[in-house]
C-alpha cells in the first residue's frame, strides 16, 4: 500500500513576499546516505533543498542567496530547518514515508499546481510527465510539466526523483541518475517494509 506525500501545510509563494525563487532567510548544510544536501528555509517554511556536488558528481550546486529579515522571521526559517533535518533523518533511515513540514517554495502558478500534483503522488510509484500532466487536468502541457519538475527547488520532499520516462526508462535528474536510482530504491525498500 502507497502512502501519499502529502506535507501539513503548503504555502504557493511567489515573487509578492519580497523574496526570489534563489533567496531564504536561513541556510543549513547536512550529511545524508546520499552525500551532502543543503537546506534553506523562509518564515513560512522550507524553501529549498538540493544535493551539494562531492568530487566526482557532474551536477553544479544550486545556489541560494540568504536575505536579512527580523529576528522572528529568522527563528521561524531555523525551526522549519530543524524540522526538514529531523525528517529527512527518519526518511534515509526507512522510517518515514509521509513529510510533514511546511514548504513554501517561491514559484508561479503553473509550478505550484505541478509541485502540488507531484506531492499527491504515492510514495515509491513512479510516474511521468504526461501522468502529471493529466494530474493537472491539463494533458498537452507535458513538456510545461518538465519545465515545472526542473525549476523545483526542494528535491526529495517535492519528489521529482519519482519521474520517469513514459516507457519507464530513467529520465535526467537535476542532481545525476546514480542518485535518482538511489532515492527510487530507498522508498521501493520503504515500501517493501511496510507491506
């Protein structure tokens, strides 16, 4: 049985806020099975989430910019880190399969709407982007789809690892295939497990 990817709360931002898809208030560089990931967060929750390049990846770093907000403001974007931290800790380990956090990724409509298809989708079901597409009620946008999937920047809880070509072939990851396949196999084991 498929558990859904559903966060607690999803805030759609856009450029109104004063903040840009490459800017959060707080920034945090943790260790995973999978190599070094980077987490950023604005007050209303996790913003960003990429994979940092190690030595011998053929992915370049996506940058954030970190912008000065009041202390409040500040101490919100650390707790959601906090919390992005403690679930993807459960996530490596095969005990979580259902994120919690709030994410507030900066995007337009039509991202959000595509991000929002992916995260209904079931945790460790593969799907492409004509299945996404359709998810949106909207089935000829699937190369916008693609465009949407690759300007997403929280990799893993936003989980467009999980699309793959329609004849089921692995299609390009922003952060290499080696760690597409190994975050597909995770949640295939998750998922054994909890069978």
């Amino acid at each position: 049985m498929s558990q859904m990817s559903l966060v607690a709360k999803y805030i759609p931002l856009n450029r109104d806020v004063g903040l840009s898809s490459y800017q959060a208030l707080a920034e945090r560089v943790i260790d995973t099975p999978l190599g070094r990931v980077s987490l950023a967060a604005n007050q209303f929750g996790l913003s960003h989430l990429s994979f940092l390049p190690g030595q011998d990846d053929d992915f370049a770093a996506r940058e954030v910019t970190l912008v000065a907000r009041e202390q409040q403001a500040l101490e919100q974007a650390e707790a959601h880190l906090d919390q992005a931290e403690d679930e993807l800790s459960a996530y490596f380990a095969g005990r979580l399969t259902a994120f919690s956090l709030a994410l507030a990724p900066v995007g337009t409509a039509f991202q959000h709407q595509v991000w929002q298809a992916l995260l209904a989708h079931p945790f460790g079901d593969a799907a492409s982007y004509s299945d996404i597409a359709s998810a949106i009620d909207n089935p000829k946008a699937v190369r916008a789809v693609g465009s949407a999937n690759g300007a997403n920047r929280i990799a893993i809880i936003i989980p467009c690892h999980r699309i793959i070509g329609k004849g089921g072939a692995l299609t390009g990851y922003a952060y290499g295939l080696k760690i597409k396949q190994q975050l597909l196999a995770l949640e295939a084991e998750a998922v054994g497990r909890s069978r």
